[in-house]
C-alpha cells in the first residue's frame, strides 16, 4: 500500500475536529496539565464524567519532569505513596516517611493512565479568558498558545463547563482572570488571589489539599495554584500534596455532579 500524504493530513484534521467539538460543552474543563490536573483529570474520568483538560505547553507533565534542579528524581510522603501504587509508578523507600520515584516514569504514567481513563488532552492550547453568567465561571475562551506567544490579533473559540479547575500552578492564571476582569469575589480572606509564600516543604504540604477547592461558583483551585490563591508555601519538588489535591478535587466534583 502506497501512503498517501492527504488521507493523512484528512485523516488527522477529521478526527481532531470531532474531538474538539465534543469538547466544547462538558463537565469539567481542567487549565493545566501538571500533576494535579492530570489526577485530578483521572478520577473523573474513571468516574464516567465528560471531562478535558487544555495545557499551554507542548509537553504534559507540568514540572514534575525536572524533578528537583533537573535532578529527575521526585518525592513523595507516606499518605501519598498510595497514589503512585495506583498508578503502577515504581517507588522505592529513602527513609522513613520519604520515598523516591523516578519523575519520567511518573507523568509518563499518570498522563497514559489518565488518557485511557478517558480525560482528553488538549496541548498548545490557552485559556486567555472565561465565560461568566450571573457571578458564575460557566465556560473559558481558548486560543493557539502560538497565537499568544506571537501576539497575534486571533480571536479566540470559547467553550462551556458545569465546573472549571484552575490547575495552573504558581501563576494560578484562571483565578486571576477572574479577580481581574469579572468583578468576583474570591472565597480569600481579602476576595482576590493572596500569592504564594516562601518555601516550606511541611506547611506546604499540610495545606495544599485543604486550600484545593472552590475559590468562587464554578471555579475550583487545585495543586500548587490553591496555594497561590489561599496565601500558602511552595513546596519544591515533593509531589504528594499534589497528586492528593487533584483526587480530592476531583472526589469533590464527583459528588457535585451527582447533586446536579
């Protein structure tokens, strides 16, 4: 059989199109592809939820690949330790309360496990902006990452959720979108994003899980953002607290969902 170069790029085009469109009215959309929004993005699928996640970067994983410094070893504690097992990562124990895992086994795991699961991937994609009706975030209007990395004047596609997860990390980009433009008042102390603290691996960890959850209606903080929106430490690279913000989140909307 000869390869013909249109049926491939028909083929390609088709079956994207028809992806994307399913895409655009779900359950739950997730920004950000790290470590928490891929958990996160797996229990829901695994729970017969409609649920895609859209990350800016080429590459999945967040900054889990890097490990620490670049050194790609991770760590995780004893409550944690459950998830990698779940997920077949292989760990191995460096003390009492740490193990050890290798970071590409890690999210290249979580992220095949996820997928299959059932949660739909959507890289190079941004969400610039959100959709809000009646002091609700109902939706997020994406572009090409290309677009904005060239700052180019593209209008954007927009698309609908029952739920919206910000899983961006540090920068927590949805929640400050919404604190910026829409006029609602975040579930803080002071009713906008509180940034993170300095590095402090136990406290950081500690809190991570409580803070990940809704920040106002329709929009729930997980991972690393929640701590960037509640005012919490970094924690460098212990991903524990990380893997359990995301199933907690995704328990939380399960049984939102359910309600609905």
């Amino acid at each position: 059989m000869k390869l013909d170069e249109v049926v491939i790029s028909r083929a390609i085009i088709e079956s994207y199109k028809d992806k994307l469109v399913k895409a655009l009215d779900v359950d739950v959309a997730i920004v950000g592809g790290g470590p928490a929004g891929l958990v996160c993005g797996y229990y829901l699928a695994k729970a017969g939820k409609d649920v895609v996640l859209f990350e800016r970067k080429l590459s999945i994983g967040g900054g889990m690949w890097g490990g620490g410094m670049m050194f790609n070893e991770i760590v995780v504690q004893d409550k944690a330790k459950r998830l990698l097992d779940e997920f077949a990562v292989r760990s191995r124990r460096y003390e009492d309360g740490y193990y050890l895992a290798d970071s590409i086994e890690t999210v290249s795991t979580i992220c095949s496990k996820a997928t299959k699961a059932g949660l739909k991937v959507f890289n190079l994609m941004s969400a610039e902006d959100v959709m809000v009706r009646n002091k609700r975030v109902t939706g997020l209007v994406l572009n090409w990452t290309s677009v904005e990395m060239a700052g180019l004047h593209v209008d954007p596609i927009t698309m609908r959720a029952k739920f919206i997860v910000d899983a961006t990390g540090h920068p927590s980009e949805v929640a400050r979108i919404v604190e910026k433009k829409s006029g609602i008042r975040l579930k803080t102390k002071t009713g906008k994003t509180m940034g993170e603290q300095s590095m402090h691996a136990d406290a950081g960890e500690s809190i991570i899980v409580k803070n990940s959850k809704e920040i106002c209606p329709g929009l729930y903080a997980c991972g690393m953002c929640a701590n960037a929106v509640f005012g919490g430490p970094r924690m460098g690279p212990v991903f524990g607290g990380m893997l359990l913000a995301g199933e907690k989140v995704a328990k939380d909307l399960i049984g939102k969902l359910a309600m609905r």
